[in-house]
C-alpha cells in the first residue's frame, strides 16, 4: 500500500532534486570510467557516500537497528539499489554514451509497474499506465534494436546491461517500502555499509587499486558522484518512497532522462542518433503516461 497521504509539497521538489543527483550522475560515470575501472570507481563511490552519511546521522542523534533482520534487508537492498545496477552502468558506459545510458536506465517505473502488477498488486493499475508500459517498452526497442539489427557487439550488450540495472531499480523501490518506519537515513547508510563491504573486496580481488593512476578529472567525478549522485540522493529516495510510494517515487525518471541528456551534451559533447530520439520521446511519454495520474492522487490525498 502506498504511503501518498504522507506527501507534502515539498517532497515533489525533492523529486526534482533526486532527478537531477541522478541525472548527472550518468556524465559523472561517464568521467569516472575514463581512468577508473567499473568495480573500483562503484566502491570509491559506495565507501566516500557512507562515509558522508554515517557522521550525519551520528550528529542527529540517528542510530542504526542491532537487529540480524534489518541488515539482511540493507544487504538485499544494497545489492538491487547499489551493488550490481551501479556496477552495470559503469560498464557499460565505457561503450554507451552518458546520454543514451540515462534514457535506458529511464525504464525502472515501467519494471517497477510491471512487477508491482505481477507479483506485489499493492498500488492500483489502470489503462493509462498500461498504455505507457507499451509505449515506454516500444521507445527502448527503438533504441536497442537499432544495435541489434547493426551488429554492434559489446554495445548491444552494455545497452541490454543498463536495462538490466532498471530492473534492479525497480525490485529496490518496492522493497524500499519495508524501511518506512526508519529514519530515511538509516536505510540510505545501511544499504551503503553493506555495499561497500561487497565491493572493496572485489574491487582489491579484480583491480588491484593501488597500480592505477586516475586522473584528477576522474577523481572529481568520484567525488560528486559519492556526495551529490547518492549520498544525498540516496536520503531524499527513501523518503520519497515513504511519502509518494514505489511507483511515484519512480516518477524522477521522466524528469531524470531529459536532465541527463542535457548534461551529457553540454559537458561530453554527445549527440544521439534519429532513432535514439524518438526512443527518448516514447520513453519519457510512456513513463509520464504511467506516473502522471499517480502524482495527481497524491496531490488529492
């Protein structure tokens, strides 16, 4: 059941501000991978969040549960909102321009809508969102299957690799309903303690950190994708999944995807394709379509 009579005014521009952490956090990556490995630039960027969040919460007087179960449940969260989708996206954006990621990894509330429908049934579904389900779904076979028909190889691949991501995104926003009773920072903290002890080991296992010399340009990007892309995202996300619901929460995606192409191009230089463009526009139409009539239940409640 959603929790969208906790809503307030505020929590939509911290939809906002949650789209835009993670819209750029896309060129971020795209930066980091320059110099960093995938593995190592997703640890650095799990350890330096904790890292900013954890004396936060000291200094608020918030203490992490002494419980077993609720750090099974940061450890199944880490690994569904952190560990494999990050890790996805850095490589694949080795291949995959920023822009072109961030319009794939757009796809989470169709997933979330999906498994929400299928399998949890506890927010309501209707015609409206069915429809931007299949046009959402068209958008991102335009997309890919241009890769597909071209022979693109790796790039196919890393493109199928982000969309993966979203369906991890998506099971992590449904699951996110168990932390509501927590202080949004307690789950944020605990889900990132519990992917960096997954992800310094295999980051020392496969790259052996200490031999690279990443340039400042990617170090920066590590930096702001840490502070800006999760630490403080990652507080404002579980809030809003308190307060606007797994499905409302996702609604940062339609917003997110013409963020980031707008950061990639101003910062990167990109420039997608024809087709790319209007598998963007069936993308945010279908999220829209999805999430639009939510927002304005919530704005009822």
């Amino acid at each position: 059941m959603s929790d969208s009579k906790n809503a307030a005014p505020v929590d939509y521009l911290l939809l906002l501000v949650l789209a835009t952490a993670w819209g750029a956090a896309y060129t971020f990556i795209k930066i980091g991978v320059e110099t960093i490995p995938p593995v190592t630039l997703i640890a650095g960027r799990t350890v330096l969040a904790a890292a900013l969040l954890y004396p936060l919460m000291r200094l608020i007087g918030v203490r992490f549960p002494g419980d077993a179960r609720s750090w099974r449940q940061f450890l199944l969260q880490a690994c569904m909102n952190s560990v494999i989708p990050f890790t996805l996206i850095a490589w694949a954006e080795q291949t995959v321009d920023a822009g072109l990621a961030v319009i794939l990894n757009t796809t989470t509330p169709i997933f979330t809508f999906l498994i929400t429908l299928a399998v949890t049934r506890h927010e309501p579904a209707g015609a409206r969102k069915l429809i931007g389900v299949v046009v959402g779904l068209a958008g991102v076979a335009l997309i890919i299957g241009v890769g597909a028909l071209g022979g693109l190889g790796r790039a196919l691949i890393a493109q199928l690799a982000i969309v993966s991501a979203s369906v991890c995104y998506a099971g992590a926003v449904i699951f996110g309903r168990n932390f509501a009773q927590m202080h949004p920072m307690v789950p944020a903290t605990g889900s990132l303690v519990c992917g960096a002890a997954i992800l310094v080991p295999a980051s020392l296992v496969l790259d052996q950190p200490w031999t690279l010399v990443p340039s400042l340009r990617s170090l920066a990007a590590l930096a702001s994708l840490a502070a800006v892309s999760t630490a403080l995202a990652f507080v404002i996300y579980f809030r809003l999944v308190r307060t606007l619901g797994s499905i409302g929460t996702t609604a940062q995606s339609y917003l997110r995807a013409p963020i980031g192409v707008a950061i990639g191009i101003l910062f990167l230089g990109e420039a997608l394709s024809p087709t790319a463009w209007i598998g963007f526009v069936c993308v945010v139409v279908g999220v829209a379509a999805m999430t639009l009539p939510a927002r304005r239940a919530y704005a009822k409640a």
